[in-house]
C-alpha cells in the first residue's frame, strides 16, 4: 500500500481545516466547480460520518457552512455542482439557523426551466420552511405536481408528505392535483436540454432517446399515498380513490401495493366492502404484469381476510415465491406461511410442506429458522424428530429460537421425547435470554398439566425431567425463571410415587443459597412434601431474614397442622389464566380496602360480582371527575348531567338494579320498567345529603317500585343505626363524610299526602328523626 | 461566440476578476426590479425577496456578480453575511415612502460603519422617479446627509425601474469608480 | 420515527455502509426533516436535552445499531457469499449484501410483520446496481472515498428521508450529473458534451444486452 493510499485510508480529517477550507474556497468568485464539489462531498463525508454525540459543527458554525455554501448559488448553468449544494444544504439544514435566507434561491431554480435541478430545488425548499411560511410554497408545490416530469411530480409530492407533520393544511389544498396524478403516466426527465445535438449524429441521438430510462411511475404511488393520508377520516373519499385506481393505468408496483393496503384496510374497518378488494385480489395473483411484492401482498390479505375460496391460489403463488431466487422472496413467503399455517387445509399445508423442506437447508439462518418452525407447525409426526434434531447446535439466534418453541408448545404434547429433549438442551445452556428460557418453562408446564389431567407420561420419563430440572436451578441466572422451576419441582415432585427425597433435597439447597424471591418459592414447594419438611419450614418461619418468606412458612406450617389440604389455595403461577378474574376481584378489593384505611378483617363477600362492578364502575367515575369537575354524589343528584337520555343505561343505574335483584328475591322474574333520574332531597347545608332514585319493576301486570336512596352524613361525628321509616333495613353505621346507599321498598315508605320522609339515627344511643322533602 | 470574445478581451484588458455588487434597501424600494433590469433589460413582476437573488451581468465587458438581498426587517441582519469581498454597494430607496426615509438612513448608516465595506464605493438610487409623490433627489440626500461621508466614493441618483431612466447612469459611474479602485 | 402504519410512505429507516471492520463509511438514518429540525431547536435551548428513542435523532443508538447489526452479520454470514442476504434484528427486517470489502446495511421502518420485504430489496439492489454503473464495476472502499459525491447522489436520489423516491438503476443514474473533466473555467459546451458523453458510454456499454 503506497504511503498515499494509507493517508487517504487513514483520513481523519481535522473539521474546523475542512470548515476554513469550505469558507474560503466558497466565496471565490470565479469559483471552481470540481473543486468546490469534491470539498462538498468532502464534507458532507465529515458531517454524516462523525460519531461523536455532539453534531460535529455547532450551530454558528454549521449556519456560517450554510452561508458561505448558499453563495455558490451565484454560479448559473453548473447543473452537477448545484447539485451537490443541494444535498449538503439539506443536511445542514437541520443543524444550522436561519436556514430561509435560501428560499429565494432555491425557488429561483424550481421555477427555472432546468430539469434536472428542479426535484432537487423542491425536495430542498421543504426543508428551509417552517409552518408559518409553509404556505409560499403551495403555489411552487401545485404546478410542479401537475408537471408532466415524473421526478418533479415525486419531488413536490413527497415534500407535500414531509409537510404533512407541520403543517397539513398546507398539504390538503394540493388534494386535487395529488388526485390527478394518481393514475396519470408521467415519464422521466431526459438529459439537459442544452444538449448540443448537432455533435451526435442522428442515430447515436436516436438511441440515446431509446435508452433514456425506464418510465417507473413513482409519482402514481407517492400521489395515492398522500391522497389516502390526506382523506384517512373519508370513508367515501377512500373508496373513490380506489375506484380511480384501474390496473391498465396505475402499474407502478408500489402504488399497486398501497392500493392492495388501503382495500384491505377498508375492508378491516367495514366487513361488507369486501366487494371492492377482490378485483385487485385477483390481478394481484393473476395479473400479466404482476410483481412479486404485490403477490406477496395479495398473499398476506388473502389469509388476514380469511379468503378460504383463494387459499389455493395463493399457495400456488406462495410456492412460486419460495423458489424464488431472492432470499427476501423466499423469506416473506415462508414467514407467511408460517403465520397462517393453521388457516390451511392438510392438503394445502402438505403441498406447501414439500416446498418449504427445501429450505431448510438453506444458508441464511433466518430463512431455514422460519422454514423447520413452519414445518413443525404443520406438524408430521414423520420429520418431527429430524426437524427437532437438526436444530440442536444449529447455532440459531434468540429471536428464532423463541419462534420455534411457540411451535413447539402446541406439539409438546404429541411428541414429548424428542422435543423435551430439545428444551433441555436450551434451558441448560448458558447463552439464552431470559424470555427464552421463560418459554421454555412455559412448554415444560403445558406438558405436565396435560399430563396430570390426562396421565399420558410414564413416571421414568417425568423423574428424567425432574432431575434434569434440579440440575439446572443448581446454576441458573433468572431470578423468575428460577422460582418457575422450582414451582414445578414442588407442585409435580410431589406427585410422583417414588421417595422424593431428591427434590426436597435440592430445593432445600436454594433456601440456603439465594435471594428472597427464590427462597420463598421455595418455601411454597417444600409445603407439598408436608412428611418431610416441617421441621425445615418451622425453621425458616422462625430464622429467615425476609419477611415475605418467613410469613410464608408460617402460612404453611399453620395449614400443615390443620391437614386440611384445601386450605392452601392452589393458585398455580403457571396458569394465570383460570385465576385472572379472581385476582382482578382481589385486586379492587384490596384497593378499596387500602383506601378506607379502616382494619377490620379483610374478606371478599359472597357477592364479590356486583362489587367488582361497582369498583369498576367507581373507578370510571372518578376518572371522569377531574373533567366534570362534579363529586360522583352530586353528578347524580343533579338531575340535568344525567347521561341516561342518550338511550344508554347509566352504568351506576345497572349497578343499582343489581343489587335490587340480589337483595330483593321476589324480584327475579320481575322486568324493569323505568328508572328514574336521582333527585335531591335535602339541600346542601342539611345534616344529611340524601337523593333519591325509583326503580319501578313489573310483572304480570304488578308493580313494584323500589326506591334506591343514597344517603351522605355531613356532620362531623358517626351515626348509627339509620333507617327510613317505616321501612326496616337499617344501615348500622355512617362515619362522617360518607356516603351509603339503602334500598327500600316504596310501599313502606309513601305514606299518602305525605310531603316529608323520615329517617331516624342513633348518636350514642339515643334516637334522633331527621326529616326530609318526599319525592 | 460571445464568450470566445469575452476572454479575449478580458485578456486584453487584463481584467480577470468578478466585482461584486450589493444592492440593499428596505423592503419594497425596487431591488429586485433593479437586479432583473439591469439582466434582462426590462420590468418583471417580483415578489418578496425571502433570502436573496444572485445574477452575474455582464456589463460593458466586466463581469458582476451582483446580490440583491431582501429587505424585510427580519432578514436585514444577515446582510452582514455578505459584505466580504465587495467592491460596490448600490442602496435602493423608495422615493415615494417619506414615512421610512429616517429608517432608511440608519440602516445606511449602521451599513456604512462595517469594516468590510470600507472599501466599497456608494451608489445610492432614489427610485420611483416616475410617481406623482417621488420626493426629490436632493430632499432625500439631506435626510440621508450623504455629504457626511468621509473617505467614501459615493453618488447619488434618481431613477425608475419601471421606465428604466437612470439606471444604467448608475451603473456607469459605480463601474467607472470600481474599476479605478481596483486596477492594479 | 418507527410508522406501523401500512399506508405511511416511510418504508426506510436507514442505510449505512461499514468497511470490513464495521466502522461507518457511510450512513443515513431517515425521519420526517422536520422532527430532525425540532430537535435541533430543543437542543438549542437546553443543553440537557434527553436523548430520543429515534435512531435518527441519537448518534448513540445508531452506533449501537451498527454494532450490533454488525456483529449478527459477522455471526451468519458464510465468507464467500456475495448475494443480498436478510436477517431480523429487534423485529426490524434488514437487508444486506458483502460488496468486496463494505457491508451495504439497509433497515427498514415497520416491524416485521408490516413489511414488504421483496420490496426492500428491490430498493437495495436498485441503490447498489447504479453505484455498479457509476463506478464502472468497482465498488469498493477505496473507490467509493474518491466517488463519494456519486454514493451521496444515489442514495439521496433512490430515498428522500425514509420515503422510496426510485428503485430502478436506469431511473436513479440518470438522474446524476457527473463533475466535468476540465478544471477551471466552466465552458458550456463541454461540460453538456461530457457529462452526456460518459452517460451515454456506459449506457451503451450496460444497458444494449
């Protein structure tokens, strides 16, 4: 290597010599073109290629850069320097100030008749505006979409997109030109038109002609992107568009594939539009001039849709894509696969098959990755075990690896040998990231369940698990991981017939050894081998250091001597799902109960329904609270706030009905006429806010009318004892600030011509009447 | 053709350098419309200048590259940005705007105290000569107490963009000094 | 700036360029300009700027990036492969190919599941057939340094800010102009005569199969 070869390699270029050197060569005047290009790429270089955190020029100098850089703008009919001021100017646009001295210059150019720089002008325009000037450039913005010039029709549109972010009114008055272009043909721009023809003779200019580009159309795609942005909110407005769209006219393959997007996308938001995609569909898959990403698309919405009638078609394509030679070909295609495996029929799914063992041998790792968890996924029991076998030491990555054992989880069941092999394998091996291993646990739990529901395993091969698992937590680094395991060592241990010994043995070392987290899973385990370990749990309830683990053992050495087994509740952290709603429950419950800082014995009550019901529906309430800015209590006494008259049942109302069900027996086969808005019946300076709310229910041609009260002790000490005469439920105690409900029946309480209600209380004893406005 | 020509004479004349030519005023004085006359020889329609224009003329065989900046208040401070290197200043004022005329004058003023323009030599154009309500040339030299200037080649016109009286005038006297300043 | 939206025309969220030992030779992460410029605002005010989650707006991340995307390649990849490979790194699907001694690296900006990969490619092979033309067949290290203003034209010609402005190589090239041979003073007529000259040399040359 020459000793100038090994400078230009080892370039590290001081910035601030290229920064003086930018300043003085720039404001020469003749400039030298090649000169002053090669420095800008130069520079360009030294901005994008730095590392450091901080922008390599700080914002003075990058705006001195952006000046001395936009006086080069005085050197006219230099298309292949102007072009390079265009690039760099955008890439200090966003790290210099004052950016809009260009604006004059760059509009200049677009209007300029010069094709070649104007895409580059407009693209930089867009990037010296900010909102409150985007508007100069709508009229610049209209006519160059409208223009015949394919690159600039992209170049407007595609800033108009940029625009979008700041300023989209901007972009909305050039609807009607984006629309236009959508299935208009423009061509390419040719070479400069300075072009001295007379040096070429005719037939070298003829083919120049011929060879001047391929017309790709992209301004069709960036048009019908931007229309669709553009009208996201206009159902009508997006069907036309795609009505526009006929595929003799917009073959540009992106744009293609953004129409396939937006019908799917209608068709996801309106089932019964399903009219329109099927065309498209159909030339997606059949078209002459189809692409292969728009058969991929076809594919993809084909199975999301649930299409059963073109499954066949698109396994057809789906094949073809999977010989294809470009890997990204045979990637998407297999992934799709993959995905919808289990939407196709087994003819289907064999025929695929066959395509997809080709792959597995393929080199690229993600592609044969994806192609043996699609074939486990299909699922014949004839190349499990080699598929299962060849991925050890396959040297696979995380991601894949996780994809894998998802399949696997469905098959663990029907193929226990060799896949627990696997999974072994991967939870002993010391790479593996933490969501890895999880799943791994998540499979060997799914295998036990099924077979303790179903007794499928012999027991050898459940110990085999077992003491493979014990090897593992001797050195494993997941904290969660862990105590699964040794979740599973106790819950499963346990159940083996044999003297288990082994396990105690091996969890019992965790306790000495680990965290708290572990050591109180593990304290839950021992509690399954109650024979051997009581006095180890007596031990640990008296000597651990954590709390959580001592009061654990504590728990489990109460109920051990009660030897009552369902005392302790069996909830198995490795079946959430069952216990979800329970846990819900205890959670609400819990933080009411916190709430009410009140600790009188925490239970849930029988009817723990309604209650989550009612804390739900408290919790709604009060997130609307800081909105409405009204307390719950008087949203409802305040009869106009009522959101009943929109025809929707007022949550708390089917709360109210609830409870009115539940205490009120009698009321079962009963209908619910009408519920009336709540109405206060104290003012607010009373000792006691109360309001009222009937309920009317009917059956066979009775009425009974309930009347829910809700009753607020505004007074600053406790009462007890309350009631509405003459009714007899009784609420024993309000303490001040609170707020009850009572339900009554109507009939104990309308005396005729009544106009005042009583309610009577109890304060140390002795009686007090409270009266108040009847309804 | 031409420019075979050019470089000929450039040769002979030994003048290969550019002068460069700035033309400031407030916004609206008719900058723009001076530039473009002076390139193409006739009136256009303009529009704000956001930034500036930059055009080389040609003018009786010297080269100019000539800057007219906008003169909207937010982009006057970047004037400065571009006095290095400048042989002549041509300062537009609006004959017809009395009401700016004192704000026209500072900014000459504040210009005129740059280092890097010591050099340059003044033409000051008062144009719209062609309205009704054009003040005089000498009114306006008072309020901008031109005859203040000390070390300074400078000269003061009347002129109309519009009609295209006066300008090249100018534009002869400010070649005429530059070119006396810079004959080496 | 990630988009899960299917109809978003930011399809690209970068295209980087390493030498062989995975330092930077080139590199562009894409993002609407205008969130580029409002971070540059923020970064003005207060020094203290918390660092985004955007590739495009953190130098941190985007080094990180590299390492890793390097480091998985260097993983896959069988030494003598010269085709466009692909690989999945944080749901992202990338696209890359060996080019003698550079690492062409392009990422795309929905997760997996949103993108259309054969269309990626298509892009990436459009960027890397017209560097193939430009440079006359050579595209290495050494002469993308001395062509670098060709490399930063085609890439900004194929993508405008994550947006897929061109896939197809005849497209792109014709829309680069090439520096003039002459030093010096601009002559008009060379600079047209020669700048077309060479299109149509090597037009001839690649395009008459």
């Amino acid at each position: 290597m020459s000793a100038k070869t090994y400078k230009r390699f080892n370039d590290s270029e001081d910035s601030m010599a290229v920064f003086q050197d930018c300043l003085t060569t720039f404001n020469e005047s003749p400039v030298n073109p090649n000169k002053c290009r090669k420095l800008l790429s130069k520079l360009y270089r030294l901005i994008i290629n730095s590392v450091s955190y901080e922008p390599i020029f700080k914002p003075q100098e990058a705006t001195s850069l952006f000046f001395s850089i936009s006086k080069l703008f005085q050197h006219q009919d230099n298309d292949s320097l102007r072009q390079m001021v265009y690039l760099v100017i955008k890439e200090l646009s966003s790290m210099s100030d004052d950016i809009l001295m260009a604006t004059a210059s760059i509009m200049k150019d677009i209007q300029s008749q010069d094709s070649i720089i104007k895409p580059n002008a407009i693209r930089s325009l867009v990037r010296v505006l900010d909102s409150s000037t985007a508007l100069t450039a709508e009229r610049l913005l209209k006519s160059s979409i409208i223009s015949s010039n394919n690159d600039i029709s992209s170049a407007a549109l595609v800033s108009a997109y940029h625009l979008l972010e700041i300023s989209e009114p901007t972009s909305k008055r050039l609807i009607n030109e984006t629309v236009e272009t959508i299935d208009s043909k423009k061509s390419n721009g040719k070479l400069p038109i300075k072009l001295p023809a007379s040096d070429l003779n005719s037939e070298e200019f003829e083919k120049l002609q011929y060879y001047s580009a391929h017309n790709t159309h992209m301004s069709q795609y960036h048009s019908l992107a931007l229309a669709s942005s553009l009208k996201k909110n206009d159902e009508m407005g997006l069907l036309k568009l795609i009505k526009q769209c006929d595929p003799t006219t917009v073959d540009n393959p992106f744009a293609r594939m953004e129409i396939l997007r937006l019908c799917h996308r209608l068709v996801l938001k309106n089932s019964s539009k399903i009219d329109i995609i099927l065309p498209y569909l159909d030339w997606s898959l059949n078209g002459s001039s189809t692409n292969n990403f728009i058969v991929l698309e076809g594919c993809k919405i084909i199975f999301n849709l649930k299409l059963r009638d073109m499954y066949p078609a698109a396994i057809d394509r789906l094949s073809y894509l999977i010989n294809d030679r470009a890997i990204s070909s045979k990637f998407a295609a297999v992934r799709l696969v993959s995905d919808y495996c289990h939407l196709l029929t087994p003819e289907l799914a064999n025929s695929i098959a066959a395509d997809i063992e080709v792959l597995v041998n393929n080199e690229n790792k993600s592609v044969s990755s994806y192609a043996i968890s699609t074939l486990l996924k299909i699922g014949n029991s004839d190349n499990i075990e080699s598929l299962v076998n060849g991925l050890k030491g396959s040297g696979m990555s995380d991601d894949f690896k996780i994809i894998l054992i998802d399949s696997l989880a469905g098959l663990i069941n029907r193929f226990p040998k060799v896949i627990v092999d696997f999974l072994l394998d991967g939870l002993k091996s010391h790479e593996g990231s933490n969501l890895l291993k999880n799943k791994i646990v998540d499979c060997l739990s799914i295998l036990f369940e099924n077979d303790s529901m179903n007794n499928t395993l012999d027991e050898t091969f459940k110990i085999n698990i077992l003491e493979s698992l014990c090897d593992f937590i001797e050195d494993c680094e997941y904290t969660d991981v862990l105590a699964r395991v040794i979740y599973l060592l106790g819950e499963y241990g346990s159940k083996i017939s044999i003297d288990s010994s082994v396990f105690v043995r091996h969890i019992y070392n965790r306790i000495n050894l680990e965290n708290s987290i572990i050591r109180a899973a593990a304290v839950t385990a021992l509690a399954k081998f109650p024979n051997i370990t009581e006095p180890l749990l007596k031990n640990i309830a008296k000597n651990d250091l954590d709390d959580e683990v001592r009061d654990r053992a504590v728990i489990c050495v109460s109920t051990l001597n009660h030897q009552n087994d369902n005392l302790i509740p069996s909830v198995d952290p490795n079946n959430l799902i069952h216990s979800d709603r329970y846990l819900r429950i205890l959670e609400l419950r819990m933080n009411k109960y916190s709430e009410k800082n009140d600790f009188s014995n925490f239970d849930i009550p029988a009817e723990y329904e309604i209650d989550i019901k009612e804390i739900e529906a408290d919790q709604d309430m009060k997130a609307n609270l800081e909105s409405n800015h009204l307390d719950e209590f008087t949203n409802e006494a305040d009869e106009s706030s009522q959101s009943a008259d929109d025809g929707n049942i007022n949550p708390s109302d089917s709360i109210l009905e609830a409870k009115i069900r539940h205490k009120y027996t009698d009321l079962t086969e009963s209908v619910l006429n009408e519920v009336t808005k709540s109405k206060k019946l104290t003012d607010s300076t009373s000792e006691f806010l109360i309001s009222c709310q009937r309920f009317i229910f009917e059956l066979n041609d009775n009425t009974e009318e309930i009347l829910a009260f809700k009753i607020e002790n505004t007074m600053d000490f406790p009462v007890q004892n309350i009631k509405i005469l003459d009714d007899d439920n009784i609420i024993e105690n309000i303490e001040p600030q609170e707020k009850v409900e009572l339900l009554v029946k109507a009939d104990n309480v309308v005396l005729e011509n009544d106009k005042y209600w009583s309610l009577s209380f109890e304060v140390d004893d002795f009686e007090e009447i409270f009266e108040f406005n009847a309804l | 053709m031409g420019q075979l020509f050019s470089s000929m004479f450039d040769k002979l004349f030994n003048i290969n350098k550019d002068f460069r030519i700035l033309i400031l005023g407030l916004d609206g004085a008719g900058k723009t419309s001076i530039l473009y006359r002076l390139q193409i020889g006739d009136i256009i329609t303009t529009k704000p200048t956001i930034g500036f224009n930059v055009e080389t003329i040609n003018y009786k065989n010297i080269k100019l590259n000539v800057w007219d900046l906008g003169g909207q208040t937010s982009i006057r401070p970047y004037w400065r940005c571009y006095y290095t290197n400048t042989q002549g200043i041509i300062f537009v004022i609006d004959s017809t705007d009395t009401e700016r005329l004192n704000i026209a004058s500072t900014e000459l003023r504040t210009m005129l105290q740059e280092e890097e323009l010591k050099d340059a030599c003044l033409l000051v154009l008062c144009n719209k000569q062609d309205l009704q309500t054009a003040q005089s040339i000498d009114k306006i030299n008072e309020a901008l107490q031109l005859y203040d200037l000390k070390d300074r080649n400078w000269s003061i016109l009347g002129c109309s963009a519009k009609t295209g009286d006066g300008i090249t005038e100018g534009l002869d006297w400010l070649i005429d000094v530059v070119k006396e300043n810079n004959v080496e | 700036m990630e988009s899960n939206n299917p109809l978003s025309l930011y399809t690209i969220s970068s295209f980087v360029i390493l030498n062989d030992k995975g330092r930077r030779v080139f590199n562009k992460y894409y993002t609407n300009p205008f969130i580029k410029y409002q971070h540059y605002e923020k970064s003005k005010e207060t020094s203290n700027t918390q660092a985004s989650e955007d590739l495009s707006l953190n130098k941190k991340k985007q080094v990180e990036y590299e390492k890793s995307v390097f480091k998985k390649i260097k993983e896959q990849h069988i030494s003598h492969n010269k085709d466009i490979e692909l690989l999945v790194l944080d749901t992202k699907t990338i696209i890359y190919q060996k080019v003698n001694d550079l690492y062409f690296v392009m990422q795309s900006n929905s997760s997996s599941q949103n993108t259309n990969e054969i269309l990626l490619q298509a892009v990436f092979e459009g960027i890397i057939k017209s560097l193939d033309l430009l440079l006359d067949g050579s595209v290495d290290f050494a002469t993308i340094i001395d062509n670098y203003d060709l490399l930063a034209l085609v890439v900004d010609e194929a993508i405008d800010d994550g947006i897929v402005l061109q896939f197809d190589e005849s497209c792109i090239v014709n829309r680069i102009t090439l520096m003039t041979e002459d030093e010096g003073q601009i002559n008009l007529n060379n600079i047209a005569e020669k700048g077309f000259k060479s299109a149509w040399g090597f037009a001839k040359n690649r395009f008459s199969l």
